[in-house]
C-alpha cells in the first residue's frame, strides 16, 4: 500500500515563527488573562500622561525648563520606535488615547460602523497626518513649544473623544492615529508575534476572538486572528487571549524583519509610508545640523523671499521626494530583470526599507535620548523647586555617534536582507531575476545607508 | 424665584465688570527711549513686560527737531543676554533680522519679534535715515506667557459638548431599539 503523502509545509515560505509560545508559561498566561491586564500598565500610564499635558499647558513655555517637553520629545519619543522593535505595538495596547477611546465608547459611544472611505483610505490619511504634522512642526515649533506640543496633545485627544463616541472598537488606532502607520510598519520588523493555531482555529464556530463574548470585548484593532499573517495592527491587549475558548492564540518571538520577507499583498501606501519615513528623518537631520542655515541662506537667495514657509517647505518637498525618486528609479532598474511594473517594484520593495527606517529613526532619537536625557531628570526635579545645572548628556558625542553609525549598519544588513528575502519569495530562489532584483535594491539601501551615516557625522543641535 | 434671580443677576453683574474692567484697561504697554546721534528712538511694547512668544513691537524714530522720520528701513533683530542663557538652551536665542513695516502714524515702525525663553533679552534695532544707518539696542525683560486659555477653553468646550451630543445620540438609538 502506497504511503499517504503527508502535506508539505513550507517554513521557509511562512512569516510565522516557529519559535516557543510565550503562553505556555503559566504565569504570563495567567497575567495575560487576567482582568488586570492592560489596565495595570494603562491607568498609571494615563495619570503620568495628565500630567504630561498639564505641565505642557500650564508650565513655564521654555523648553527646557518643562517637564512636560522632556518627557515626550526627550523620553517618551526615542523609546517608542524600540518599544515597537522589541515588542510589537505594545505601547498602543497602554496609550492613553487608547484608554481614553474606551472610556468615552463605554459610557456614550454610538458604535457605528467604520465608514467606508476609511477602511479604504485609512492608511494614506494616515501618511497624510504624519507628512503633515512633520510639516508644522518645523513651521510653527511645535517640539520646541510646551504650549504647541500641549495643543497638538489637545487636538488628538479631542479627536479620541470624538471617534470613540462615535464609532466603534479603536477606530481611531486603527484607521487615524498618525503614529499607526509607523507603529504598523516597525512591527513589521519587530520581535514579536501573535497567531492562532490554523488546526483549532479550523473547528471554531465561535469566533470570540473578533466578536467578543459576554466578558471581553472583541478585538478593538479589527482583527482576526485566525487569518493574521502581520502584527501590524496587533497591539497585544490580551482580548482574544482571554476569550479564545479553543487556547488557540500563541504569543512568540521571531528573527527581527522575519515578516517582511513574505508579504503576500504588498500594499502601495504602506510602502509609500516606509519611503516617506526614511524622508523624514533626512529633514529632522538636516535642520538640526550645522549646514542648515547655509541651505536656508542660498534658498532665500534662489528663491527672492527669506520666508521659512517657503524654504522650508522647498526643503521638505525634496527631502521627501529624495527616497520617493530613488526607490521609484530602483523599480525602473529592476524592471529590466523581474519584469514587475514600477509600481509593482514600488509596492513590493518599499518594505524592505524598513528596517533602515527604523534603524535611521532610533539613531536620529538616541541622540535626544543620550545627549539630552538627564534634562528629564533636571526639569523633573525642578517641580520640587531643586535647580539641577550642568551637562544634560548621559554619554559623550563620540559614543553617541559610534552608537549611531553602529544602528545604521544594523539596519542597512537588515534591510538589504529583506530585499533578497523578498526577492527570493517574489520571484523564486537562484535565478536571474531574483539575483537582479536583490543587488539592484542592495545598492539602493547602501546609498541610503551611506547618506544616513554622513548626515549622522555633522553635528547635531539639541532638542531642548 | 428672587434667589435665582439675584443669583443670575450676580453672575451676569460679575460679567459685564470683568469685561469692562479689561477693556477700559489702560492699553499704552512700556516706551524706552534712545538717542542715537540726535535721532531719539522709542520702543515700544504693547504690554508692560514682554512675554515668550510672539510680540509686536513698535519703533518710533523722531529727528533731532523732533520730526517723525518717514521712509526709514527698519530691521530688527532679538538676542537673548547670555548670562541668561540656561546651559541646556543651546538653540532659538537668537533669531534673524525682521524687517518692520511702516505703522499708522508717521515715524512709527511696527512688527513682530519671537521670544523662545523668558530672561533678558537685547532688541536689537538697525535703521538707515536719510543721515545714514544707525543702530539702537534696547534691553528688556520678558516673562513666561501663562497658558493659552483659548486654547484650554476650547478643548473643554468641544469635548463636552461631543460628550453630551453622543450621550443624547446614544440615549435616542437605545428608546427606538426598545420601541
């Protein structure tokens, strides 16, 4: 009798990790399901961000003299992009706009459905937001304002209020928060995963991992765990943990930038996002270095005018376009050996960039972090009437920018690894196209890469 | 019924006092005077104390007969004391050269300068009159703006009146699902 074929299944070809499910440890499993959890991280999170809000709102309006400034823009923003790294959009599950969603929606929401233009738009509003909020920052100095980055606070928050009370789950995490898109995309090339099991999922007629069941709501990021194949809408709250009945979820580390080998619908606007982040952070070096004014200099002289609306702007239309052209003139190059559209290329490889983003973001941060990190303790102190003085540095330049050009590399092999993973996914192993296509975006990355470390070895001006 | 409308009377007399009390306030802020080879130049603030933030000030430029010098290109620029510069604030002290715009009587200059920190500061004043460019710097004392109550007060009133909207929306959905 002919042995039965057993199915074959591809692990090279699964973004899944196979690594050991962090829910069989009884404890953890016990956190994760029981009622504390998230509220135990979020309330306390909640009260320090009040706080946060008051002090940028009401405290003194120099930079570095507020609390408020250093928490978010010295602490709080270098940590987030490592919080994603590491693990997932955790951060997400404890935000304060998250719970304030869910206190809003639990006492007057109105639950209706998500309209149709943002499930469908979402992501590109999202891109949209984050372009725009990058913009104002430099135009109206919103990081260097307690009172700009206390009215931004406001303005996000009323529009938490308002999508919580009327629309249902996390619409606004999901489908608006600025921060989602980038979240999303840096989960991708994070450390963490959550999965269903597909053989219990395979006899589940209940679905309480998406409907919810009389105890725990359902997901509030609009997913289904049982067709997941990213994390990066999962912020790990723990709602299908809790109400799986089958214990089909599983909780697992995974090689970092492992998802991004295999994504099976490329999406154009998530590419275009990793693009534009890697913009961003060439306009956020370039106005903090040395040459900027100069630049602004010979712009007002080109362009007859010395308003910074104007030549900032310029600037940051060209800082954006920069990568855009770029990736966009790859696709054009490896057209030639895999036969894809530009836009194809586009979509598909503008995720290989992530993880020089992400790499780029943390540098650019860890110089806030670690030259200006003890101006946290300093303004926080000074709450109790104790003047701190003295260096805000936690480490010298040199560790710093060794630190740096460290990342960099980091993230340049990493993102070169992701253009060959997923090339070899798109078009097969070893042939032509596949090769073609991988040192084609391999050069690009390296240029990139490069770029970042030059800009990294001009010095810096400080946040606070 | 008199309660109430003693008490509404009350609130409404407050009102009206803490609107007429701020705007018969005395509007005219502080004037330093120079005299720079006979040409007397007066700043003036619109408050007494110059606040963080953005500012208007005005210039008045009067010759030596104590005429108004019309036509006079005006640029100014701020610079913040550096014995008052905290040793973390490394950045913004100082800003560019702003060009002020002829105001609405003769001699008078106005524009607006930005104030990053509170402290001293040096105004730093350029002109060039008919007798040639001349300089003028002015020391001042800006305070910490308070909170931006417009923007506070708009917030509260939004959100609550989302709050209540949704309420009432919520309260109406939940009658006709019964019904």
């Amino acid at each position: 009798m002919a042995e039965k074929k057993r199915p074959v299944i591809d692990e090279e070809n699964s973004s899944s990790s196979g690594d050991r499910n962090l829910l069989d440890n009884k404890r953890f499993a016990s956190f994760m399901k029981s009622k504390w959890y998230p509220g135990v991280f979020q309330w306390p999170v909640a009260i320090v961000f009040a706080f946060i809000v008051y002090e940028l709102l009401f405290g003194s309006t120099s930079a570095h003299d507020n609390f408020g400034t250093a928490a978010t823009w010295v602490l709080w923003w270098p940590l987030l992009p490592i919080i994603f790294f590491l693990l997932g959009r955790f951060w997400c599950a404890i935000c304060p706009f998250g719970l304030l969603n869910d206190v809003v929606q639990k006492f007057v929401g109105n639950n209706r459905p998500v309209p149709k233009f943002l499930r469908k738009y979402g992501i590109w509003i999202i891109d949209a937001m984050f372009i725009a909020i990058t913009w104002s920052d430099h135009i109206w100095g919103v990081v260097e304002s307690p009172r700009g980055s206390g009215t931004l606070l406001l303005l996000m928050t009323i529009a938490v209020i308002f999508s919580g009370a009327v629309f249902e789950r996390r619409t606004w995490c999901r489908y608006l928060c600025f921060l989602g898109g980038v979240s999303g995309n840096y989960t991708r090339a994070g450390m963490m995963e959550l999965r269903a099991t597909p053989e219990k999922c395979a006899k589940c007629n209940v679905a309480a991992c998406y409907k919810g069941n009389d105890k725990v709501e359902g997901c509030p990021m609009f997913e289904f765990p049982r067709t997941m194949d990213t994390n990066a809408e999962c912020n790990f709250c723990g709602n299908c943990v809790k109400s799986c009945p089958n214990n089909s979820i599983k909780i697992s580390r995974r090689l970092p930038t492992k998802e991004l080998w295999f994504i099976r619908k490329p999406k154009l606007e998530e590419s275009f996002l990793a693009v534009v982040i890697m913009g961003i952070v060439f306009v956020q070096n370039i106005t903090m270095i040395n040459i900027w004014q100069p630049i602004l200099n010979w712009l007002e002289k080109a362009t007859g005018t010395d308003s910074y609306y104007v030549t900032f702007t310029i600037t940051f239309i060209i800082a954006m376009l920069i990568p855009i052209v770029m990736l966009a003139a790859t696709g054009l190059i490896a057209k030639k050996f895999n036969g894809d559209s530009v836009k194809q290329n586009f979509s598909k490889f503008g995720y290989a960039i992530i993880p020089l983003d992400m790499a780029a973001h943390i540098a650019h941060n860890l110089f806030h972090l670690l030259a200006e990190g003890k101006s946290i303790l300093f303004t926080f102190m000074a709450l109790f009437g104790h003047e701190m003085h003295g260096s805000t540095a936690i480490l010298d330049t040199a560790t710093i920018q060794a630190l740096q050009y460290v990342l960099i590399a980091l993230g340049t092999i990493g993102s070169i690894y992701t253009a060959y993973r997923l090339a070899k996914s798109n078009y097969g192993g070893k042939n032509s196209k596949s090769l073609g296509t991988s040192i084609v975006y391999g050069v690009l990355i390296l240029i990139l890469g490069i770029i970042n470390i030059i800009l990294f070895m001009l010095p810096m001006a400080m946040r606070m | 019924m008199k309660n109430k409308l003693i008490k509404k009377l009350s609130i409404i007399s407050a009102l009206v006092l803490t609107l007429s009390t701020s705007v018969l306030a005395d509007g005219t802020g502080k004037k330093i005077n120079q005299t720079i080879d006979g040409v007397k130049a007066t700043l003036m603030l619109t408050e007494d104390k110059a606040k963080t933030g953005e500012n208007e000030l005005t210039l008045k430029l009067y010759d030596n007969k104590d005429k108004p010098i019309s036509n006079a290109d005006v640029k100014v620029s701020v610079e913040m004391d550096k014995s008052d510069m905290g040793s973390m604030n490394m950045g913004d002290s100082k800003a560019e050269s702003i060009q002020f715009k002829k105001g609405h009587e003769e001699g008078e200059y106005v524009g607006t300068v930005k104030f990053s920190d509170k402290g001293k500061w040096k105004v730093k004043t350029n002109f060039t009159a008919n007798n040639g460019e001349k300089m003028a710097d002015f020391n001042i004392e800006v305070i910490s703006a308070g909170p931006n109550w417009f923007v506070v007060g708009g917030f509260l009133i939004v959100a609550i009146l989302i709050i209540v909207t949704a309420g009432i929306a919520k309260k109406k959905n939940k009658k006709s699902v019964q019904a």
